[in-house]
C-alpha cells in the first residue's frame, strides 16, 4: 500500500508540474508577459494596411516572442510583413519604406531568430550612420532578446573610448551595432574578428553609401564571408545604393511600400517670414499649439546654439544638440529627451536618421531645408509608427525656390498655414476622424494662428 501511494503520489506531482509549466509555457504564456500600456492613438493605413499576419505565423522563439510583445508590438506592420520570412530564409532584401513604420524590427527580429548561442563570435552587424541611432537600436535589440538567455549585444561608435570596445571584444559579441568608422578600426586591428559573421543590416542605406561612408563600407564588406546576407533599408534610395545592389547583393529581394513618398498623417504647413521674424513666431507657435515633444531643426551648429538660449529666454523648456557637441552630453541629451525630460529639442539633420521618439507630435523647420530628402527624414521625426503630426515650416523669401522644387519632388502639397490648427490633426486625446481622411483645418475652439 505504502508503494502504491507514493508512486501515486508521484503521479500527481509530476501532474501538478506539467500542469503548471503548461500555464507557464503553454498556450497561456502571454498572460505572464509584463506588457507596456496598449497605444490607443489613431495610425495610420501604412502601418495598419497588413495582410492580417501575426507574429507567431513566424515560427519565432517563444522567448523571441516574449520580448516582441513587451515592446508593445501587438501586429506585424507592412514592411515587417514583407520582410521578416525573406530575411528569415537568408536571402539578401533591398527594402524601402517610410521613416516610423516598423524599419527597425522588420531586421532585427529575424536577425535575433537567428542568433545561434553555441557559437561565440560576431555573428551579425548592423550598421548606422550616426552615434545616436547606434545607441537606440542596440537598446531595442537588448530588449528584443532579453529572454533568449545570452544574446550579447554591444554599440561601438566613433567618440566613446577605443579601451572599452577593445575590452567588450575580447568577450563574447554575438552582435554588434556600429558606425562605419569604428568598426572598421576594430577589425583592422584585428579585435573585431567579421570572417564568419553571416549578417550585415544597413539601416539608412542611402546615408551610408554617400560620400562621407561608402568607401568605408566597401572596405568593412572584403573582410566579411563571401556568403554573407546583405539587408538594406531606407526610406529613400538614390543612384549610389543601386549601384552597389548591383556589386554586393545576391538576387537580392526587393521591397517597395513608398507609393507616396510624403508620410500618411503628418499635416505640413509653411508660415512666410522674414529672417527677424522667426523667433517672434516660433514663440507664437508655442503659446498656441498643443505640443507634446517638438523638434526644431537648423541648417547650422551655430544656430541650434543660438536659438536653444532664445528659447530658453522666452521661458521655455529645451535642449540643444548637434555632431559638434562631446558625445558623452550628445548620449546625456539624446536619453533625456527621449525619457521626456524636456519638451522641446532643437538640432541639426544629425537627428533626421532613423531615431524614433514616438511622442513627438510637431516638428519645426526653423530653417527650411536645401532638399527633398532631408525635407522627407527631417518631417519624419514625427508621425511615428503611424501616428498623426505637424511639421511647420517657416519659409523666408530666399525658400520659395525650394518649397516648390521639395513639393513637386514629393509630389506633396504643403499648405499655408492656417488661421486655426484643428487639434485632431496632432493631438492624440482630439483624434476623431480617420487619419488617412482630409480633417477640417478649421476648428472654432483653436486659436488663432493668423499672427504667426
């Protein structure tokens, strides 16, 4: 008897512990997840147009899945549908999209999937133009992972400490996001060992294989194995990228989801100023407008420097950054910022690549940009992940030229701006009409913006 009822009782036990990894592996595992709070605003057709996929159609790691999830992506948007099962097979991908609708995820998810732990070198590379965007994707890629159980993930960029990195190296480094130039310095001096890494991402393709990148990235590409997976993203994607599509893709896939060029859902607006009047009516602008984070952006260092203090002396909240500053204030400006610490941020186009600060809802071209490009990165920064924005641009007499060239160019049509801005075209709480309809630009309890 006494046999019986321990081998009975064993039974149960084990039961009971099926039973609950069940509840905790199984088909309830979601219910365990730490998820953000759900993002109730409007978005727009170009991310919410999908083919009705979901992320487990992938055949994903669960702990992949896990982290997805607590990122608060709920579906898979247009570009992240296209993308992942291609990239997921190994095949090469040129994929252009619009800035805010998914880039990021669309490489990184199947890049994680694919990350093998058992082995302990650089197995993936993901390349960007710019410090700050370095430092974001590799805190995206860190919260992607962190239930895979080991992913290492390091941010090497030019202007923090070459010690450092050296040191990070000589552990193990599963993936490396980087600029250009230091990772090419890491490899040359044989620190960062690329013979057997598999992947190479460039996100803002377009800026890097301009002038300032390109022979960089030709040179950091002979170190890698000839059967390496090229993926490149960007919104825009000039002769330069088709030109090494041609010498360094393999049949590459190709996407293209930028049938409009101008973003879905970002109202633009111009306000006709002379030079002295600017400040007059940015400081109109801000007494009048609902402004969540606002970025304003300058043609000049010096000029973010002067406008951030004039800013400050109309009483309001602002932060100043630009490629001249040390990057250890950059990397201090940059995470304050994004943590919502300050309300306005005024910059150069150092801020126009990829970064992504989703409660940002207007944007400023205190000085209206020379072209078409850095017009369509710059009004970016708002909008994001299809959420409705503004971006104003004040526009002098020496712009006319490049208002009309930038709007024929995007086949756009920024409008003068109004005697009254309807809130619902920017403001997430007055969202009330479908953001991919013409709103009422008119609106009687707004004030009137005529004065700008």
């Amino acid at each position: 008897f006494y046999v019986f009822f321990h081998l009975f009782y064993s039974f149960i036990s084990v039961a009971l512990t099926m039973h609950n990894l069940t509840y905790r592996f199984g088909d309830d595992w979601k219910k365990l997840l730490e998820l953000p709070p759900k993002d109730n605003r409007m978005k727009t057709s170009d991310v919410t147009s999908t083919k009705g996929n979901e992320f487990e159609d992938y055949c994903l790691k669960r702990e992949l899945l896990m982290g997805i999830f607590e990122m608060g992506w709920e579906k898979p948007s247009p570009i992240q549908e296209e993308s992942i099962p291609i990239a997921l097979s190994g095949r090469d991908i040129l994929a252009r999209a619009k800035n805010g609708t998914g880039k990021s995820g669309a490489y990184l998810i199947p890049l994680l999937e694919r990350i093998d732990l058992k082995k302990d070198h650089i197995q993936a590379i993901v390349m960007v133009p710019t410090r700050e965007l370095a430092l974001q994707m590799s805190q995206i890629s860190i919260q992607l992972s962190k239930h895979l159980g080991g992913v290492k993930v390091m941010a090497t960029t030019g202007g923090t400490n070459l010690r450092d990195d050296i040191l990070r190296l000589d552990e193990i480094v599963h993936v490396v996001v980087a600029t250009p130039g230091r990772i090419l310095d890491l490899i040359k001096k044989g620190v960062a060992k690329v013979d057997q890494t598999q992947m190479m991402v460039m996100d803002e393709a377009d800026k890097l294989l301009s002038q300032d990148f390109v022979a960089l990235i030709e040179d950091i590409i002979s170190f890698l194995p000839k059967n390496r997976q090229i993926l490149l993203y960007s919104a825009t994607f000039p002769i330069s990228v088709q030109k090494f599509m041609s010498k360094h893709l393999q049949k590459p896939y190709e996407i293209n989801l930028m049938e409009e060029l101008t973003l879905k859902g970002i109202t633009q607006y111009y306000a006709y100023v002379t030079e002295r009047q600017k400040v007059h009516c940015l400081n109109t602008l801000f007494s009048r407008l609902q402004i969540n984070q606002s970025i304003i952006f300058c043609n000049s260092t010096q000029r973010v420097e002067l406008l951030a203090k004039k800013i400050t002396q109309l009483g309001y909240s602002c932060f100043y950054i630009h490629a001249k500053m040390m990057q250890e204030y950059r990397n201090r400006v940059f995470h304050d910022f994004r943590n919502g610490l300050c309300r306005n941020l005024v910059c150069t186009d150092l801020f126009t690549r990829g970064i992504d600060i989703q409660a940002v809802n207007v944007v400023i071209n205190f000085d209206f940009p020379k072209n078409a490009e850095t017009y369509l990165h710059r009004i970016g920064r708002s909008g994001r992940f299809g959420h409705l924005g503004l971006a104003i641009n004040l526009i002098t007499s020496d712009d006319r030229y490049n208002l009309k060239t930038i709007e024929d160019q995007l086949i756009t049509d920024i409008k003068p701006i109004p005697s009254s801005i309807d809130k619902s075209l920017y403001v997430a709480e007055f969202h009330s009409v479908d953001p991919d309809e013409d709103g009422d630009e008119g609106g009687a309890k707004n004030k009137d913006l005529g004065a700008a």
